[in-house]
C-alpha cells in the first residue's frame, strides 16, 4: 500500500508502510497531492524506496488534511440495510446521495465542533469508507471504475438528526456545519484494485465500538456508486464519495469520535461546543 497526505502545514507525503517521504523527492514533477492523484488512479506513483530522502515514522508526522481542496462532497444515506432498518426507514433502490459544502470539511484530529443547542441538540457521528477521484471521467461503467478511483481514506461524517427529524427536505443543512466532515489523514492507494467486500467500518465513540459492519453488505458498493454518478455528471480529481455508514452515534462535548476502516486506516477528533 502506498499513501498520499500532507503535513499540517501543508507539505505533500507520499508513504508506504514504513514511512513518509517529501513527495517532490519521490517525483519532482508532482508539487501538490492533488497533481498526484492521477497518477494514483493510474497506478504510476512512484516507489518510496526511489525517493533520495530518509523515511519519517508515520508517528513523527502531524497530518493535516491529505488534499488543500477537495472538489464535489458526496454523501450516500442509508447504505447498510441495517442501519436503514435501525432509522425504521425504506430501503433505497438507488443510492440515497447529497452534497455537502466545503466548509464543513475539518483535517484529522478535529475537533468536531457541535452548533449551538438553539440550532442542534442531537448530532450523530457515523464512520465511513470514502473513495477519492483521481482523474476525470464520465460514464463510466463498474468494471472501469478502479481506472479512476485515486485511492481511499476513512472519514467521520456528522448529522443533526434533530433538524433533519423535522423535515428530510432539512437534510443539506443538517448535514452542513462547519466541522461536520473529518477526513482522514491519508489517502490509501493499493498496488491492485481492492476487494474491499471484507473491509469492516467501525463507529468508535469513547473507545467503545458504537457501530460495524462489512462493505459486502452496503446496498451499492463503492464502483457502483462511482459509475451511478459518473453517469450523472462529470467526476474530476479530487472528489470525493462518502460511501455510508453502518451506523451512528450520539455525540456531545467531551466525546472523543473514531473511524476506523480496516486496511485503509483510521480518523479521530475531539467533540466540543
């Protein structure tokens, strides 16, 4: 496995599992993550261990989000059968999806800031597995999906069940608040396409497991939600689909929310007011 990322100051990393390295070391002619990412979806990113440069411990790194700008912020609802049923909600039979804005992105580490109680008294967080674009596309069939997929990272995504219990046509705002989508730290870009059906996604609040399932039992998995969009509109580098969560949790000041995706990695942040 080979990642992307970025340092909390915003210097571009490319890593395996023994470490990091300047990404303009491993390949001078990529200056950001983002000039990267094709390269990712092609599988042409270049060897760690061709770098002129001593790897630093992932434990030395602070990270800050892997990309300075992400581009269309997709979200798919009710994606496990069980978190549906948990909602007494009817199972979609086309991907549940929505946007969210770019001010609600926060980097890893957080914190997660709840709005005040007078707009929200009842935020979830939920873990999800979230596939990053890595070149432009459109129409794009399932078997040609992994083409264009960058890589792939865990995210924490945020609700105000309160407003959106109100009306489900409140779903964009209750979606939307500053913090209210924590990416994680790095972009995990396999040498082959992923099987990703046994990859387990864990809601993790205060260290006990809240929620987990399996990607084999999402209702559409991660190609076919790419390949679902990619007929709907372009999809460019750098956008990113939140593929749905097996279930979420209530969260107040003082929690501490994990998501932890097997094989990809992990995200946590702090929950304050």
């Amino acid at each position: 496995m080979k990642y992307l990322a970025r340092t909390a100051d915003g210097r571009p990393l490319l890593g395996d599992n023994e470490g990091f390295v300047p990404l303009s070391s491993a390949a001078p002619d990529l200056e950001t993550v983002h000039d990267a990412l094709p390269r990712a979806a092609s599988g042409t990113l270049p060897a760690v261990d061709d770098a002129p440069a001593d790897r630093v411990d992932r434990a030395h790194v602070r990270f800050g989000p892997p990309l300075s700008r992400f581009g269309k912020l997709w979200g798919i609802g009710l994606n496990y059968a069980e978190h549906a049923g948990d909602l007494d909600e009817q199972r979609p039979d086309e991907p549940a999806s929505f946007l969210k804005p770019q001010t609600a992105i926060t980097g890893p580490g957080g914190p997660i800031r709840l709005p005040p109680t007078d707009q929200s008294d009842g935020v979830t967080a939920e873990a999800e597995l979230a596939v990053l674009i890595g070149r432009e596309c459109r129409d794009v069939d399932e078997g040609s999906v992994d083409d264009v997929i960058a890589g792939y990272l865990p995210v924490i995504d945020m609700t105000a069940e309160d407003i959106l219990q109100r009306n489900p046509r409140f779903l964009t705002r209750a979606k939307s608040f500053d913090s209210f989508l924590v990416v994680g730290p790095t972009v995990a870009v396999p040498e082959e396409p992923p099987s990703l059906e046994d990859v387990t996604v864990q809601t993790i609040v205060n260290e006990t497991v809240a929620a987990e399932n399996e990607v084999s039992n999402m209702l559409f998995p991660p190609r076919e939600i790419v390949s679902f969009h990619a007929d709907v509109m372009t999809l460019r580098p750098g956008d990113l689909f939140s593929t749905g969560t097996p279930g979420a949790e209530p969260i107040d000041p003082g929690d501490h929310v994990r998501a932890s995706v097997e094989t990809i990695g992990s995200v946590d942040a702090p929950v304050v007011r």
